[in-house]
C-alpha cells in the first residue's frame, strides 16, 4: 500500500498540464490557432526541438508523482504505517541508481574508488591503494581486464535494442501516413526517407531514435556502473541529474503562471485606458525593475527561512520544507519578471485602441471589458505565447545563478544549480572531481537549447511579420 502525497507544486504542474490539454483541444478546433501550430511542427528545427523536450516533461512529471510507502507492521495491529520518505514513481523505476551509494567520489564507469586509502591486510600489513566500489562493476570478477569489454557488450545490446525499437517506430509512422494519405507502403516510405513530407517525419524519427539509444544505454549500464561517477557522499550523479529535470521545469513553467497574470492584466490595462492608469502602472514597473533581482529574492528567501524555523509543525517532512521554498521562489521570479511583457502589452494595445474596428465598437457603445476580451486580448496573444517560450529558457538558466549564489532553491534539492554549486569546490581538488559539473552542463544545455529552438519556431509561426515574409 501507498499514501499519496501531494505537494504544491505538484499540484499546480498538474493543473498546468491541463491547462494546455484544454488550450490544445480548443486550438484544434480553431483554424486560426491550428494553422500556426502546424507550422510549428512542420519546422526542421522545432519538431526534434519539441521531442526532446517531451522527454523532459516525462520524466519531471513522473518525479512529480509522489507517495510514501507503507511499512511492515511488527505487531498484529490492523493500523497501517507509513514512512516518513516521500517517494516518486522516478525513483521506483531507478530505484538501483538510488539505493546503490558508494563511500565517496569514483569517476564515470569506474570500478574502483577514485581516491587512495589506507588497506589493512589480514597479516597486518597496511598498503595504500584505490578500495573496490560496493555496486560499480562489482560483477565483474577482474574489472581490470574485463570492464571495457564488458561496457562494449552492453553498450552493442543497447544499439540493438534501440535499432529494433526505431525499426519498429518509423514502420508505425509509415503505416499511419499511408493511410492518412491513401498511399502505399513503399511510396510512403520514401517519401519520409527523402523529406518530401509536410511533416518532417525522418528528423522526428532520427531524433527519437537517438533519445531511444540512450534511454537503452541508460538501462544496461546504469544498474551495474555509475556512468556519471558519484560525488563526496557517494550518491549517483546520473539520478541527481535526473531529479534535476523537475526542478527545472518547474522553475521555468510556474514561474510562468504567477507572472503571466500580472503582466497580461496590466500591461492590456495600460495600454488601452492610457492617462492616470497607465502612469501609474508605469510607474509600478518602473519602481520595481529599479530593486535588484538577487537582492529582493534574497530577502525574500530568507523570511521565509525565518518563518519555517518558527512554524515546523506546517512542514512534516524535509521534502515539504524544500517544496515551499521552490514554490516561494517560483512566486518571487515571477513577481520580478512580469514587467518586460507588460511592456510589450502595453505599447501594442496602445496601437491596437487606434485601430479603426476598435474605434467603431467604441462608438456603437460596446463596453469596455468586451473590447478588451474580444478584440485586443486575442490579437496580443502571439505576444504573449512567444515571450513565455523564449523566457523558460533564461528561467532555468536563472535557478543556475541563483543556487550557484545559495538564493536559490532548498539546498536538500536537486537541481543543476546545487550540483554547479558543489561542483566548485569539487574543481579544487587534487586530482579534479569534473564529472559532476559536465553531467549538469550537458542536461542543462540541452534542456535550453531545445527550449531556444522550439521557441524560435514558435516565434517564425506567430509572428504576423514574419508569417507575412
């Protein structure tokens, strides 16, 4: 048996999943919203772009999914109890990656440790060499001689197994599009194989494929090496940069939510109303981009480190403690980052008031609010989706900074700032610790840099200029 759990921001990565399937099942019925995100997807830069960051939705909404599990009774009662470790489905599925810590630092796919220490012998001499990992390679007999081929002949199973699963998508994928297209098998086939289709179906799939190769690399290697190393504690830092991905979504999605209100509210306010509403809004802007970001986040940060001090009896659990400070500081980004789209909302209703349909609606005596529903909010939209998509990027890159400076989220955490943040002293030492710092640097780059290129496609589709060029 399990106990659910639900955190905050669980819940609101949830309700934004169904915000977008609702805006997805509306858009389909919308030619005018169907027809950009068509666009988007018969991108060569934004299709792969969107897989992969799919997979990362994956995996941070199966880390979202959280529950305690139940514990064996040692006496006959009927009671059932709980422990008090909050789980997720993430960490069942690798449970070896997290169960499985060593005693300190070893190197990617190492076997042994990757410091000397002292060994005593049965016949009480001592000599100082590199101890034998717990879990890494510890099924290898001789992991000098053995390691590497043993890597190849996992690594040779997984290239088959991902061949097999891609062989098996691009068929999936062909006989769907000849049936769309009442074609048969083999002209269809072609036709993806020479990107002569709407869709660039060959780059979706080469794209999946290389996800699957690694997702298979992952699953026969993972359990028997550490393929990212370990850090000081001995924790695995592939699963830590796995547990990361939620934090990182959750930083660029919620951050959204909080922001989008303010910004979209006063910015349209602003613009259409003008006079002593828009000065005053102005200046609101104003005083706020004035305050330091680091500094206000701080400050805020650290109330509420004072307030959780004062009240543990709201926080059960260390994990719900670290959920409240990720929520505060999602709430905090957001307050602070709402002003550049309440620019760019403001100058834009400023033109769209002038405009000549809004000028007559005016006239016949169309109230207010519904001008504003019906005429401006909608044709600022494009706006408002291209800014939100080009600013979840810099919001990762934002949590980075602000847990490399200890602002950031809860240091129990995992997130690619954390692991930055040790990596530092990690860099210091003699011989250098890397591994850490370019597990985050790879998982973080490609996490932006799929948000960069989904985000320029999704400005090339809803700009009306560039849609005209």
């Amino acid at each position: 048996m399990i106990l659910p759990v639900i955190l905050w921001t669980d819940a609101l990565i949830f309700l934004l999943v169904a915000i977008v399937t609702v805006f997805a099942l509306y858009a389909r019925g919308k030619p005018h919203l169907r027809a950009p995100w068509r666009h988007v997807m018969c991108s060569r830069l934004g299709s792969p772009a969107l897989v992969v960051l799919s997979a990362y939705v994956f995996i941070g909404l199966l880390d979202s999914l959280h529950y305690r599990p139940a514990l064996e009774n040692s006496d006959d009662s009927a009671q059932t109890h709980y422990a008090v470790e909050v789980l997720s489905v993430l960490d069942t599925l690798v449970g070896p990656l997290r169960t499985q810590t060593e005693k300190t630092y070893s190197a990617p796919f190492a076997t042994h440790l990757y410091s000397r220490e002292t060994v005593r012998h049965p016949d009480g001499s001592q000599t100082r060499e590199y101890p034998r990992l717990e879990y890494g390679g510890r099924h290898l007999e001789n992991p000098a001689a053995d390691a590497r081929a043993d890597i190849l002949q996992r690594s040779s199973v997984a290239l088959m197994q991902a061949l097999v699963a891609s062989l098996a998508v691009l068929l999936l994928i062909t006989l769907w599009q000849a049936r769309r297209r009442r074609q048969v098998f083999t002209s269809t086939l072609q036709d993806i194989l020479a990107l002569r289709t709407t869709v660039p179906w060959l780059i979706f799939w080469i794209t999946l494929s290389v996800l699957l190769l690694l997702t298979f690399l992952a699953i026969n290697l993972s359990t028997v090496y550490h393929v990212f190393g370990t850090d000081k504690v001995g924790q695995d830092v592939f699963y830590q940069t796995l547990k990361s991905i939620r934090t990182g979504l959750i930083i660029g999605t919620l951050t959204t939510l909080v922001m989008l209100p303010f910004a979209i509210f006063l910015g349209i306010l602003a613009g259409y109303a003008r006079g002593w509403i828009d000065d005053v809004i102005q200046y609101i802007y104003t005083t706020l981009n004035s305050i330091p970001g680091v500094l206000l986040i701080a400050a805020a940060i650290l109330m509420l480190q004072v307030y959780m001090a004062n009240h543990p009896e709201l926080f059960e659990t260390t994990l719900e403690r670290a959920d409240i400070r990720l929520l505060f500081l999602c709430i905090i980004l957001g307050i602070t980052s709402w002003t550049g789209l309440c620019r760019l909302l403001r100058g834009e209703a400023l033109k769209l008031r002038e405009a000549e349909y809004i000028q007559a609606a005016t006239a016949f005596g169309v109230r207010h609010s519904k001008i504003i529903s019906r005429h401006i909010l909608p044709n600022v939209m494009h706006i408002v989706l291209i800014t939100v998509v080009l600013d979840f990027s810099g919001l990762v890159l934002a949590e980075a900074v602000l847990s490399y400076v200890g602002v950031g989220v809860d240091p129990t955490t995992n997130s690619w700032g954390n692991m930055i943040n040790s990596a530092r002293l990690e860099m210091a030492r003699e011989p250098v610790v890397w591994w850490s710092l370019l597990s985050a640097f790879l998982f973080m780059f490609t996490l932006v840099l799929a948000a960069n290129l989904f985000s320029d496609a999704v400005r090339d589709a809803f700009d009306p200029r560039l849609r005209q060029r």
